[in-house]
C-alpha cells in the first residue's frame, strides 16, 4: 500500500514523547500521520490537507483542544475525531462530541483503543451548553476527585498528582470561574 493509499491522520498533543510513541503505533496500524503540538501549528496543516482522522489532546499550551475539534468538523464533517484527556469530565466529553467529536477518550490510551474509537459513533442527541466548560475547571474539577480519593489529604494528593504541595494548595485556593 502506497502512502498515498494510507488514510490521513493529525496527531496533536503537546507531549513530544507521547506523540513520538503514539505516531509509530497509529502508523503501524497503516495511518499516514501528521504530527502537531499545538492547536495553532495543526489548524495550517488541517487546512492544506483535512484529514480523514485526528487524535486531539485537550489541554495544551495554546488554545484548548476543543477550538481544533470544532474546526476540523467545519473543514470536513466526515473526519473522525479522538479527543484525548488527562482531565476527564462528562461536562467536556459531551461539549467535545457536540462540537463534532467521535469519541473522547482517557489517558493513557493505546493506539488499539484509539483506533477502535474511531468506529464508535457518537450520540448528539445531548443538549448543547452555549458556554463550553474551560480547560481550568476540568482541572479543577480533577484535582478535587483525586483530593477526595486521598481523604483530603493534600500532601498524598501532591504525590498522585505528581505536584509539588504548595502548587497543589495554590490551585485549591483558585475556584475556576462558574463554580
């Protein structure tokens, strides 16, 4: 099969390394990938050439992932769409498959779940929020599960979070806005 023949897939995620991995796995699997590592050095890339698949990372630095979903879905409503997250929510599961996601899906996911992702067709029948939930609320929303997880204990939740403490007590002390 020639690389023509190979469909297109854009692979965007700030993690070099994770990217790296990911790009070999998904090419592997007999995608012809182009890699970004941010919403404004893939939107060209999009619009030279609107992939047939993309895997899309929520928060990078930037423009949140959600702007590059809803834009590929405007450049071609077929592209089939991952959104990939460290943050899950359900309020930004839905917000990504309204804005024309195929499936949203946890980190660390594998190129065998991505790729099954990929066959999953999405539900729109969810009421659209006009406002999406931002990138620092998920967080929010993230840190506050795995504090609860650790018994409020802020120290054991550093450590999950692989955070230094104080960080840790700094962003507790920002509620984002809308809570």
């Amino acid at each position: 099969m020639s690389p023509t023949e190979k469909p297109s897939l854009l692979l965007v995620d700030d993690d070099a390394t994770f990217r790296a991995v990911l790009s070999r796995a998904l090419e592997k699997r007999g995608f012809a990938v182009t890699t970004a590592e941010s919403v404004e050095q893939a939107l060209p890339l999009a619009v030279d050439n609107p992939p047939e698949y993309a895997v899309v990372d929520l928060k990078m630095e930037g423009v949140s992932g959600l702007v590059l979903v809803q834009k590929l879905h405007e450049l071609d409503p077929a592209t089939r769409i991952v959104m990939l997250t460290g943050y899950a929510s359900i309020a930004t599961a839905v917000e990504a498959i309204k804005l024309g996601a195929t499936q949203y899906l946890s980190k660390p996911a594998n190129a065998d779940e991505i790729v099954a992702a990929f066959g999953h067709n999405a539900s729109t029948d969810i009421p659209f929020e006009a406002q999406p939930v931002s990138v620092e609320r998920l967080e929010w929303e993230h840190i506050q599960r795995i504090l609860h997880e650790n018994g409020d204990n802020i120290s054991a939740t550093a450590r999950m979070l692989n955070m230094h403490r104080r960080t840790l007590q700094r962003k507790l002390s920002k509620r984002p806005s809308g809570l």
